[in-house]
C-alpha cells in the first residue's frame, strides 16, 4: 500500500498521464469475507466525476460532468485520488470534441481496472436543471436506538416470523472511514428485498455499527450484501449505497441477487 497515492502527497500531472491511475485489486478484501464461496453476488459500481474539464481545439475550457460504470467482477477497482489526477491531466490537453474525451476515459479506465468499462460525459446545460427524484421506501432514521457495536457485528440483524413483500428501507446515517486516510466516508444507504421481515431497528443498529470501520467503500457495501443474505436469507436483496462527494468525485455502490445495470441505478441524492 506504499505507493497508494491517497497516503502521499502527489503532485498534480501537467500533461495526460494515464499511467497515475492506480489499481488495487478486489481480491484481497474479498478473500477476508469469503463471499465467492457462500453467495452469489451481482454488482456495479457508478461514480460521477463532477471536475471534468478539457481544452478544445481553440483552446477553449470545456467543463462537463462524466459517469464511470465498473462491472463489479472487474479485477481491480480504482483508487478515487489517482482518478482525480488522471482528470487533473486532462484540464490543459486539447481534444477534437467531447466523443474523443470519453473514448480516451473509457479506454484508460478500462485498462486498468481489466474489464469494460462505460463513460457517458454530459454537458452543463443538459443536467443543470435536473429536479432531484422522491425517495422510494421508507426511512428507518427515526427510530431510536443506541450506538453500541463499534464495529460491524451480523448478529446485531433479527428478522421476524413475517414476510416482507419487495420492501425498501434506507438510511442517511451511514459512516465509515477510509483504510488509508481514516477520513469518514459518509453515505445514503437504501435496502431492497424479498422474505423475512428484517427488523428495522436492528437493521439501523447495524448499519450504525461501521461508524469505526475501515473499509473501502466497495467493501462496506459487500459487507453489508454479505451479512443480510446469510443472517436474513431474503430470496432477493439490493443494496445500493451512494456515498458523498469528495474530490469531485462520488462513489455510487450496488451489490444485488440479480444483475445490476447501468440504467437501473438511484437518482441524484440532495446530498451529492
């Protein structure tokens, strides 16, 4: 973990430099929750990179807004400060038109995280408008509970001798701490699934449970997927996390029994 960016100080490239980005692979937390061999599990990860800013053939700024999508059974993952930079390499680089931004991301991003990866880049004036969607669900956030756990504990989830029929539950109260920086990482986490009722107030003390764990966000949220589907056992679940912005960047987490795809993912939230 030396030569992680994120716990060094690095300085910003001048000129395109895609070999900044650095990888890190997603065996390494996986083989700690040994998820391969006791669930199935489908998932992408969507960031958005709100600093995106190139030069066109003038030499005139463009600024725009760009959305990553990484097959969760990509090998690597990205570091999110070494994707900053690689942006950063971009700003004084001229390009013939937007297209051509979006090919090189694409290429580069798939290279290094060894699987394809899809980019679509927006313009300002077509999202600068855009109304945040309502919420589905429920919110568990007002129930009261204590903080005990100080870290992720599955036996904290009950469920009860009810069904549940496709029930969403979310919560604002989610954080964790980077395992570079120990910075908190905070996020919106919605739940979706079939079968036994989970009891939501043990649902809440668990997820409240991470607030000193360090984990990179891909593995809280297998984490989670992990624990409810061997301590709840629903025939179908979905958990989405989508964590704040930092750097310019957010982190938008889904792990799920059925595939997940690029036009299935959670709308904007107010806090991104």
């Amino acid at each position: 973990m030396t030569d992680n960016p994120l716990g060094s100080h690095t300085e910003h490239p001048p000129k395109y430099q895609p070999d900044v980005l650095y990888p890190i692979p997603r065996w390494a937390s996986r083989s700690l929750l040994d998820i391969d061999k006791k669930i199935r599990m489908f998932g992408l990860d969507h960031w958005q990179a709100y600093e995106l800013s190139w030069l066109n053939n003038s030499g005139k700024p463009q600024v725009a807004i760009a959305e990553f999508y990484f097959n969760s059974e990509s090998e690597n993952i990205v570091e999110s400060k070494s994707l900053k930079l690689y942006l950063n390499s971009l700003n004084q680089e001229r390009y013939k038109n937007r297209e051509t931004v979006r090919s090189l991301i694409e290429n580069d991003l798939s290279l290094v995280s060894l699987c394809e990866v899809k980019v679509v880049i927006h313009p300002l004036d077509e999202i600068e408008n855009e109304a945040f969607s309502a919420r589905p669900g429920r919110c568990i956030d007002h129930i009261d509970v204590e903080l005990g756990a100080r870290q992720p504990d599955a036996e904290l989830l009950n469920i009860a001798d009810l069904d549940a029929d496709d029930e969403i539950l979310y919560s604002d109260l989610f954080r964790s701490n980077c395992p570079v920086t120990g910075q908190p990482d905070w996020a919106s986490i919605e739940l979706r699934y079939t079968g036994k009722k989970i009891s939501e107030s043990s649902l809440l003390q668990y997820l409240i449970s991470f607030r000193e764990h360090q984990g990179y966000h891909e593995e809280c949220a297998e984490r989670i997927f992990r624990d409810i589907m061997l301590t709840c056992q629903p025939s179908e679940l979905r958990v989405g996390m989508n964590f704040l912005r930092r750097g310019g960047l957010d982190i938008n987490v889904y792990r799920s029994t059925e595939p997940v795809t690029s036009d299935s993912v959670n709308a904007r939230l107010i806090r991104q």
